[in-house]
C-alpha cells in the first residue's frame, strides 16, 4: 500500500472593505437635492391649489415663494446641504467599513 499525505493549504484572502468615493457621493445627493427642488418648485407653478409643494418649502432657509431670489437660494441650499449630506455619509460609511469590514 503506497503511503499518501495529504497537505491542506489554508488559503486566507484577505478581505477587502468597500469604499463610496466622497466627491462622487456627496455630488450625486447635491444633485438630486437640487433636481428635487426644481420639481418642487415646478409643481407650485403648475398646480399651485394642490399644495403639495409647500411641506417642502419649510425646511430651505430665506423662500419668499416662487421668485427667482427663492429660486436661486433654494437650488445653492439644496446643492450645499445635499454635497454635505453626501460627503459625509460616504465619510462614515468609508471609516465604519474599514474598521469593522
């Protein structure tokens, strides 16, 4: 009977964490922030009875109503807090995902 060994090789790979890029995501929310808000801001213009545009409206600092002042404010409001929310839900995701991924 032949003599056989078998040898086990424990191949460990290491595991790589994800990782959201920070401008990309932070971007990506600046946009849809503002994309939402000019939807917003649409609707009031059409369909003003219906009111469904103004819950939105209380949460944008300084809107008057539908001028082009609150036009303006609201779109560099959306894009300000929308890079920010994004940039740093990327930034915690990114620690959290290196540190217990």
């Amino acid at each position: 009977m032949a003599n056989t060994t078998l040898h086990a090789r424990s191949e460990t790979s290491a595991a790589t964490s994800a990782h959201v890029s920070v401008p990309v995501l932070g971007a990506t929310l600046a946009a849809f922030a503002a994309i939402s808000f000019l939807l917003c801001m649409l609707l009031g213009f059409v369909a003003p009875e219906w009111g469904l545009h103004r819950p939105w409206l209380q949460f944008y600092l300084g809107l008057t109503g539908f001028d082009l002042r609150s036009l303006v404010l609201g779109l560099l409001q959306s894009v300000i807090f929308g890079g920010y929310a994004g940039a740093l839900i990327a930034a915690i995701f990114n620690f959290i995902s290196r540190r217990f991924g």
